[in-house]
C-alpha cells in the first residue's frame, strides 16, 4: 500500500501467500516497481518506482524468513527492472537513468552504465553477457566490466521487453511503433531475424514476450488482457 510498501512471496502451485517482506521505506506515493529471486531462490530483491524526486530503495531479503539482508539507496530516478545473474553472485539494476551491476553480497556497486531506455534487461545464460535497452536498440555489455561488446540497433518508439531462449540462442524483442507493435526474433549472435509479429492500428498490442526457461516456446502479452503461446521452429 500507499503507507506500507510490502513484498509479497506466493506458493506458485497453490496460490497461498508464504512471506511478506516490509522494511520498504513508507511515504507517499512510494511502489514497488521491480522485484526479483535468485536462481536458487535463496535470496529477493525488491526496487522502488514512484516519481517523485525523493531517493528509491533496493532491498535484498532472505526469501524463507523475509529478513532484510541489505538496503541500498539507487537515486532518484525510478527503477524498471531488476536481475539476477545466472550464478547468482550479482544483481544486475536498470533505472530510468542508467544500469547498475552491484554485488548481490553486500549491494555495493561494481559498475554503471548510460543512456540506457525502456524496461529491458536480460542476462545472457553464459553469464557473460548482459543485454538492456538503448534509445535506439540494445546493447551488449560485458558483465564483468560493463563495457559495451556490440550494438543491436533496432529501430523503435521503444524498446519494451528482451528474452533469450535457454541456451542463448534466440532473442525476442518487444518493439512499440507509433501505429503497431512487435515482437522481433533473432540470432542471437549473428543478429539476422527468424521471425516477426507485428500488430498494427487500433488491434491489441504487444506488451511483453518471454521465453520459457527450458525450451523454444514464448509467451506473449497482449493489451488488456492476452496471453499466447509460440513454438520456435528454427
């Protein structure tokens, strides 16, 4: 709520609440915008996204008792996502205004990142690599550094979601146009696109596309209330 931000963990075959986490800090206006779980579900991470200019909360929890590992302060621009990495050693956090790798140890920064645009933020499965939107594509950063390996450059009003499929192979883009919406998928590594979606004028549009996590279906986000499911059939 407005007055006390909580975090909720949910039992994914039953639908019965487990945790709540509170420790978010309350004042008005406050939500949460991003919330992520480790790769062996140890540990959440929880970001602010309000807008006003008051300085945003990342917490870390132990995700079996909700106890708060640690609290960062990530400025006053609002966060669109966050990740773990595949080792779960690092977190990567994707702001209005740049992205940040910290240390999923002690929250502590280990490199930053800018321009960056649009929600999208995905950890190849390597581990290696890190994938976030551009205001004019997407960029492939090392991990480790930060720095910037190549560019994919996409042309978009704005780049809304990126997947990668399981072994790294495939990237879904999801595109927003100014009269249709898309979804774009590609090599990975040679950049040539498989297959397109693209929804045009006034039709249900595009708002997100994930991958499964351990074969070549995606999941698609339709307005208001859509859900389908695609076989890639390379």
């Amino acid at each position: 709520s407005a007055q006390e931000p909580v975090v909720r963990m949910w039992d994914t075959s039953t639908g019965q609440p487990l945790q709540n986490y509170s420790g978010h800090t309350a004042r008005p206006k406050i939500r949460i915008s991003a919330v992520a779980c480790s790769p062996d579900g140890a540990t959440s991470a929880s970001a602010e996204g309000d807008l006003n200019a008051e300085d945003k909360e990342l917490h870390l929890w132990e995700t079996g008792t909700g106890k708060q590992r640690w609290k960062i302060n990530t400025g006053t621009h609002p966060t669109h996502a966050i990740k773990f990495s595949p080792d779960g050693k690092a977190l990567a956090v994707l702001t209005s205004a740049r992205l940040m790798l910290l240390s999923a140890v002690d929250g502590k920064e280990q490199w930053t990142f800018s321009p960056v645009d649009g929600p999208g933020l995905q950890f190849h499965p390597d581990g290696r690599r890190l994938l976030c939107g551009l205001p004019d594509g997407f960029a492939v950063l090392d991990s480790t550094t930060g720095q910037q390996l190549r560019k994919l450059a996409i042309e978009s009003d704005r780049n809304l979601s990126c997947s990668l499929s399981h072994d790294g192979q495939w990237l879904a883009t999801c595109l927003q146009h100014p009269a249709s919406s898309q979804v774009s998928i590609m090599n990975f590594e040679t950049g040539q696109e498989f297959a397109n979606l693209t929804i045009n004028g006034t039709d249900p549009a595009f708002r997100d596309a994930r991958f499964f996590p351990k074969d070549n279906r995606l999941a698609t986000a339709r307005a208001p209330n859509a859900v389908e499911i695609w076989e890639l059939q390379p």
